[in-house]
C-alpha cells in the first residue's frame, strides 16, 4: 500500500503545523493515559493545563491572526472556528466531569480538526492568501510565550 505524501506547508504556517504536531501527541497521550489506567483526575488536570499552556493560543493565533485575511464569509473558516468552539466546550466540560467518553470525544475531535486544518484549510487559506500577508502572518506567529512543561507523563507508566 502507497503511504500517503507528507504535506508541503508554506514556511508562514509552519508554526501553526508544529502546534498541531503537540496536538496530536496530547490526544495520544489521553488516549494511551486511559489505556494504562490512569486517575480521570489526572487526565482532567493534564487536559486543563494543556488548554491553558497551548491549546487556547493556537486557537487564537488561528482566528486573529490568520482568518482575518481570508474572506469574511469563507465556509472553511467557519467551520474552523465551530470547531474550535466545540472542542473548547469538550475541554470545559472535561474541568466539570472527569469522563472517559468525554476524554476520548476530545482527544478524537481534535485529531480529526488537526487533519482537517491540515489537509483542507491550510492548503486552502495558503492559495488564496498574498506572500506579502504571509510573512506578517508568520511575524505575529513567531512570536513566543514562556513555555512550562507537563512533568507527569502518565501516558508512559504502567499500572
């Protein structure tokens, strides 16, 4: 079986790409955390953090500082951002019910809004949007918070 190319990301987005590469290994972590047994509080807590430290702020790179320069009326880009107001409500409702359901609905839906923005939106705002956009779109992406790190990795323990 043919394995599927990678994707050529323009070197703008790339920053939003390496978000997604932490995305999925979140999931994965969910995934594999409730494979091992672990404490649904722990899980809730890890999910709350990775919210707080990464997740919220690639939302909002995403809706102000990459949407704005597509078309206001741009099906994809609503659909971005309902994706991203559906995912945000799993994670509040991972801070109120700590639920495996609700772990996998999460971990799942944001694997699935990580291919799609991928395979679909990113190839699609990169056509449409100028080279000169671009680079003050990377400007503002580039731009860094202070970066704190998870130290219990659960996803690797063995009950």
């Amino acid at each position: 079986m043919d394995q599927p190319k990678p994707i050529k990301r323009s070197k703008e987005l790339v920053p939003l790409s390496k978000d997604h590469h932490e995305g999925l290994l979140f999931a994965w972590k969910i995934k594999q955390g409730l494979r091992k047994g672990t404490d649904h509080r722990l899980i809730a807590d890890f999910i709350r953090w990775f919210w707080k430290a990464e997740l919220q702020e690639h939302f909002r790179k995403e809706e102000e500082v990459l949407a704005p320069h597509l078309q206001e009326n741009d099906a994809l880009v609503a659909q971005m951002i309902d994706e991203h107001q559906e995912l945000e409500a799993l994670v509040r409702l991972c801070e109120m019910v700590a639920d495996e359901d609700i772990f996998l609905q999460l971990a799942n839906g944001l694997d699935k809004h990580i291919r799609f923005e991928e395979r679909t939106f990113f190839p699609h705002a990169e056509k449409l949007i100028p080279p000169v956009a671009m680079e003050s779109i990377y400007t503002e992406l580039v731009k860094t918070r202070p970066h704190t790190a998870w130290e219990n990795q659960f996803w690797l323990a063995d009950k």
